[in-house]
C-alpha cells in the first residue's frame, strides 16, 4: 500500500524478491528500513538482479552489487548502485561499501574491477 493506494509490484526478468525471513536478506532489509525512512521513503519491496548480483569469480573477495532506486529531497529520483566488498585479511572479516551513481552495467563491471583492485593491494598490504 502506498498511503490508501494499493500497488502491485512486478520483477522485471532475471530479478528475484528478497526474503526477509532469510538472515542476510533480513540483515539488508533492516539496514535500508530506517536510512529510507529518514528521507520520507518507505521498502516497498526488495529485489536482486542476476546480472548484478553476487560476483563470485574472485577467490579473494565477495563482492555483491544492488542497485536502488531514490528519491533525492527535491523530489527527482536518482538511480545508485551500491557494491559491498567482504574480505578476510590475516583471520579477521572486513566489509567496505561503495556507493556510486548508476550509468550503465559497463559502469557495475568497472566498478566490481576496481574494487577486485582494492582488495589485492589490501592483501597485498598485510603479506597475503
């Protein structure tokens, strides 16, 4: 419901709903709630594409990318894409976030390589 308005979410090809009794899809859902809540906006619902998804060609780090959609404080919508990095260096679990404009997916593939960039000069860094 958007305020009395009853609205029907459809997934665009190739995206699957996020599942809030699952732990990590709980974890980002709760994470957005309140940071959308802030400027007035509210989940409606919660998707992931395949194609941005979780990258898992790098043995050296998990990578995972979502794009959103936001509504700036003047009211126009921007669309952002969010990469999150999980690496682990000498026993310990880092996270990094890096949240950038979407353009195009050559912008999420630039992205993603440049965060590969960052975590091998991190392991590099700690004699890995």
């Amino acid at each position: 419901m958007v305020g009395p308005v009853g609205v029907e979410l459809v997934l665009p090809t190739g995206f699957c709903e996020l599942d809030p009794s699952r732990f990590s899809d709980a974890q980002l859902i709760a994470q957005y709630t309140p940071q959308l809540a802030r400027g007035g906006n509210k989940i409606l619902g919660i998707s992931a594409a395949v194609v941005v998804g979780v990258d898992d060609d790098d043995p050296n780090g998990c990578y995972t990318a979502v794009l959103q959609k936001l509504r700036t404080q003047r009211g126009t919508e921007k669309l952002q894409l969010m990469i999150d990095t999980i690496v682990a260096i000498k026993g310990k679990i880092l996270f990094s976030s890096l949240f950038i404009p979407y353009v195009d997916m050559e912008g999420v593939a630039k992205s993603l390589a440049e965060n590969r960039g960052f975590v091998a000069t991190w392991r590099a860094a700690n004699g890995m």
